[in-house]
C-alpha cells in the first residue's frame, strides 16, 4: 500500500517537471480494462459520427451514381459556386438567420421573465401546478405540437378561428399566410420552450443569498426595485452564458420545427438550410449540391460556437468548451 | 433556503397588493395556454363528428363517443407503429446507457493516460458533423436503410449525455473510495459493476429517460431512413403523415366537407401518440429538471 502511494507520488512529481518517461505500455498495462471500455463508445464514434466526415468529399466532387463515390469527377469549389448562386440558397439563409435571431428575441426572453414571474409566488402549490403545466409542451415531439397547432389554428376549421367566428370577427390564415406563418412560428416556438427554460434561471435565482433581500428591505426596496437591483444581476452571469450559447446556435435550424409547421401554402419563410439540404438531397438525390449546403452550414456553426466561447471567456465566464 | 423562505414570507405576508393580483394571473394565463389546447384536442377525440363539422367542440366533448379511438385501435399500422417505438425506444435506451457508462466512467478517471485526447475525440461531435447526407450515404452503405438499426445504433452515442455522466460520476465517485477498491484487489470491471454503477442510479435513471423520451420524439432520422418499409414506420412518422395529409387537403376543404370527417380521426391519433408521454410524465418530470441542472454545470 505505501508503495503504492509512494510510487504515485512519485509519478506526479515526475510529471510536474516534465520528466514522465514511462511509455504507453506502462498505462495500458496498470488500465487496461479502462481502455477495453473505451472501445465500445469509441467505435460508435468512429462509424457513425467520424466516418461520415469523409463523405463531405462529396461537396467538391461531381457525385453520379452510375460512377460511384470513388469514380465521380473532382469539382473543386464548382459546387459551392453553383449553391451560391441559386435563388433558394439566400433564401434559406435568410430565413434561418431570421428565424433564429427572432427566436432569441422572444423564446429566449420569455423564460427569464417567467422565471421572476414564479420567484415572486408564495403558495408553493401554485407554483408546483404552474410549473407542471408549463414544462409539458417541452416533452412533446415536434409532430404532436404541429398536429396540435393544425387542430387550433386552422383557417377553416381552427378551434380559435372559430372562436372569433363566433364573436362575429374574421377567420385569420394563421398558418396559411406567409406573415402570420411567420408570427404563429415563433409564437408557438415560446410556448412550448418558456416553461423548460426557466429552470436553470429558478435554480441560479434560489442560489442567492437570501441576506441580500433582506438588506434591500432594510434599505426600504420595494418589490420591483428588488428584482432590479437584487435578483437580475445575481443571474446576469447565467443569462449572458445562454445568450452567447445561443448566439453560437444562431446558423443552426431545428429541421423538425420547421418541417412539422409547415404546409404548401407558405413557402416564403419555410425553406431554411436542413430543410433545403433534405430537399436538394433525399427528395431530388442531388447529393453534391446538398452535401456543400450542409458543410457550409456546419463551417459557420463551428466558427460562431468557437467565437461564443472566446467572447464567454474574455467576459470571465467559464466558457463553453 | 427554506428559511430563508420563511423569513422573507414573514417580510412580505402582510401585503397581498394588486402586482400580486397581475403576477398570478398571467401566470395562470400561462399554464392554461399550455393545458387548453390539449384539452381541445382530447374533447375533440371525444365528440361526434356532427359536432366537430359544426365547429362548436371547443374545450367540452359534444356528444360523447368513443368511434375514433376504435377505429384507431382497429387500425393494424397504427397499432404497429406503437409497437416498433417501443421496441426502438427500449433497445436504443439500453444499448445508449451502455455505451454512456462505457465512455464516462474511464474518462472520469484521473489516472487514465490520454484522458483529454480521448474527451475531446468524443466532445468535437457536439460542434461539427457530417451532417444529413453523409450520414444518409453511410446508412446506405451500410445496408441499414429500412431497417429499424437505421434509427436505433447512429444516434446512440450523445455527447451530451457524456458529459452529464462524465460530470456526475467524477463529483459522486470520489477517488479515494476507487483507490481503496484497488488496494482490495478489485480491478476496474469490478468497480464499476459493484461500486459505481449501484452508486450513480439516480444520474442512470435521468440519463435513460433523457434517451427514451428523445428517442420516442424523434422523427428527423425516421423520415430520412425509413422509406420504403413502410411497416417500420415508428408513430410519430405515422403520425407525420397524418399531418401531412391534414396539410395537402387545405387546398381540398370545401370538397371534402361532404365525406367523413377525418378532423375527429387525427385528433383522436394525436391524443393516442401523446397519452404515452403524458402517462409518465408526472413520475419523470423532476429527473428530468436534475439533469438539466447537471448539464448545466459544465456546458
């Protein structure tokens, strides 16, 4: 046992000055069945995450079935010029950056308001009910919740266009005009995300020092000058986190949202860039074409996450990466 | 905290003023935004198809019926749609915690010579991919188009799962118990079997449910993979199509006022992939927020 210890101290004395000669062979031996765990969730790495890299090859080749992977022609950047000039593309990059940036005006703010909201509640069974019922829509799939919105917003047959028939108003297209789309989009976006996020804020906000309140009372706070001065800047630092986490996310696209939401009558904010990539791609078979889409894509994202982290660090958090 | 709550209550108890009337309001407003539309939906399922062509259904069953639900459950592909997400659910559930375990136990140890190598082999899938088709060519190559693997083994590895088990089993297994173990004699299959697995059952039971209510929701990669078979499709895929269906005929409407209403047909079909969800979902809510919170500390 002493030996042991001794030769562990040892071994991070070595290492601290950088004299650690021990070869592999020395560690594979002493954790051998470490490593044999390993290479279970290794291979699955290696099959399916790291293995279909190489077939972004494809991006900057002429891909032909009948010649194969292997057989097709290189292209060069022949493709990305080719994308880039299709009308579609702006589109698609347009609306997934408008997308994504308006989701962080209202599904990103919608929670923290929420969360000062449920701070300011008594009676713990109310807010355990509340809470219930306000994390649900965040267990449901994207098909549900589009089923849902079908069955709710419907021009002809929508359980609240025919509410306001009723009340003698006009039926709203809310999912078969572009605009409305666009507004109905978001709108249910906030719904099914405002309660989910509001945990992380209700925890940072429970972390407070309670001495603080009660200081701010003595100093004669009322309720809002509480929230004010007290709990907001206690979760600044949690709500920049997730912003600038958020930001790093903005050239992402859920493909599900928007595909569940979606009906041949608005087309106008429908296409964003996983959307296009399946159309060019599994519907067409245009895999070149859909491939360079996705790796533009993939680039960007990789940039901005890096970007977010290095923003997240200069600002003294601890960073995403 | 819990005192600190009282104190406070008793600062605050005297004053019940009109911002406490708004606040539990609109959240009140709030939660019945987030009940109401299920509601319908279920009232709806529930109502006589005359009812529902009238428009007059909205949070109250008109004329209560079951018909829907027993055409649901007399059609076979429905039924069968249950049955493959199950199956695909449960397989993918376990076969994902095994390959999570497999990875954080090793990588939460200390002692492992290329730890953070190996850490970031596995955290760099977070931030890029192959993406959609160079997946879709692999799955080809593979042989696995059609076919329920399409959709059980790619995503069984998560990265983000790794990282809340990695988190929880290096805060929760302290090294010194593992050490003690060791000088015992127990190799590192032993402790994991006798020691940290049996010592992480809370993080296990949030990660599991982390994979099967995402599994059970997903459809992206069965809409992408399973085309032709369509005996494979899993419900929320079946239930995709219904949609679509729901989508195409807008254009149709007014011709298709006179046949038998489908409205009932697909609200019924809603409430019947939702119940599942909804059944666990009182008893798997709070694992659920402690795995929010745990990857919330290192992400």
């Amino acid at each position: 046992m002493k030996i042991e210890s001794a030769s562990r101290q040892n071994e991070t004395a070595l290492k601290n000055i950088g004299l650690d000669r021990r070869g592999m062979i020395h560690y594979l031996r002493r954790d051998w069945q470490l490593y044999l765990l390993l290479m279970i969730p290794l291979a699955f790495v290696l099959v399916f995450k790291y293995a279909p890299m190489s077939g972004l090859i494809l991006a900057f080749k002429n891909y032909k079935i009948a010649k194969g992977f292997w057989g097709s022609e290189w292209a060069g950047f022949e493709i990305f010029r080719e994308i880039f000039a299709k009308h579609d593309f702006g589109r698609a990059v347009r609306n997934t950056i408008m997308l994504n940036g308006l989701d962080l005006l209202f599904s990103f703010t919608m929670p923290i308001v929420l969360a000062l909201l449920l701070n300011e509640i008594r009676s713990v069974r109310f807010k355990r009910i509340n809470q219930t019922l306000l994390y649900l829509p965040h267990f449901l799939s994207w098909i549900i919740i589009g089923a849902i919105a079908y069955q709710l917003l419907s021009e002809s047959n929508g359980a609240i266009n025919n509410l306001i028939a009723m009340m003698g108003g006009d039926r709203i297209p809310f999912l078969q005009e572009d605009t409305h789309w666009l507004i109905s989009y978001l709108a249910i976006g906030v719904w099914q995300s405002m309660g989910w996020g509001t945990i992380i804020y209700l925890a940072s906000i429970s972390s407070i020092n309670p001495e603080m309140y009660e200081a701010a009372i003595v100093d004669g706070a009322g309720r809002w000058r509480k929230v004010w001065n007290v709990t907001l800047p206690s979760i600044r630092v949690t709500i920049v986190t997730l912003l600038i986490m958020n930001l790093g996310k903005v050239m992402e696209g859920s493909f599900e949202r928007v595909f569940a939401l979606q009906n041949k009558a608005t087309t106008e904010y429908t296409v964003t860039i996983p959307v296009l990539v399946y159309r060019w791609g599994i519907e067409s078979g245009n895999f070149s074409r859909a491939t360079a889409l996705g790796l533009f894509q993939a680039v960007i994202g990789l940039v901005l996450v890096l970007a977010a982290d290095r923003i997240a660090k200069k600002l003294g958090e601890d960073g995403l990466l | 905290m819990k005192t600190s709550g009282s104190t406070l209550a008793v600062y605050r108890k005297r004053r019940f003023d009109i911002w406490d009337v708004l606040i539990h309001l609109s959240l009140l407003i709030a939660s019945l935004a987030c009940l109401l539309p299920f509601l319908h939906v279920v009232s709806k399922s529930l109502s006589e198809d005359a009812f529902v062509i009238a428009n007059k259904v909205f949070i109250w069953p008109e004329g209560f019926t079951l018909g829907a639900y027993e055409k649901i459950f007399a059609d076979d592909s429905i039924i069968r749609s249950l049955y493959v997400s199950v199956l695909v659910t449960v397989l993918f559930t376990v076969l994902g915690m095994i390959i999570t375990i497999c990875a954080a136990y090793p990588l939460s140890r200390k002692q492992l010579k290329g730890r953070t190598v190996l850490t970031f082999i596995f955290m760099f899938t977070l931030y890029f991919s192959g993406g959609i088709i160079p997946e879709y060519m692999l799955i080809n190559n593979l042989g696995m188009l059609d076919t329920i693997w399409s959709i059980i083994l790619p995503p069984a590895f998560s990265a983000f799962n790794l990282l809340i088990m990695k988190t929880a089993l290096s805060s929760s297994i302290p090294d010194s118990l593992e050490e003690s173990a060791r000088i015992d004699g127990a190799g590192h299959f032993r402790i994991l079997v006798s020691i940290v697995i049996p010592l992480s059952k809370p993080i296990i039971a949030t990660l599991s449910l982390f994979y099967a209510v995402g599994r059970w929701n997903t459809y992206q990669d069965a809409l992408f993979y399973i085309k032709q078979n369509v005996d494979l499709r899993p419900l929320q895929l079946k239930l995709y199509y219904l949609v679509i269906q729901a989508s195409e005929s807008f254009q149709l409407e007014s011709t298709q006022v006179s046949l038998s209403n489908p409205e009932v047909l697909k609200a019924s079909c809603v409430v019947f992939a939702t119940l599942p969800i909804i059944c666990v979902y009182p008893f798997i809510q709070k694992y659920f927020v402690q795995g929010v919170m745990l990857g919330a500390v290192k992400e």
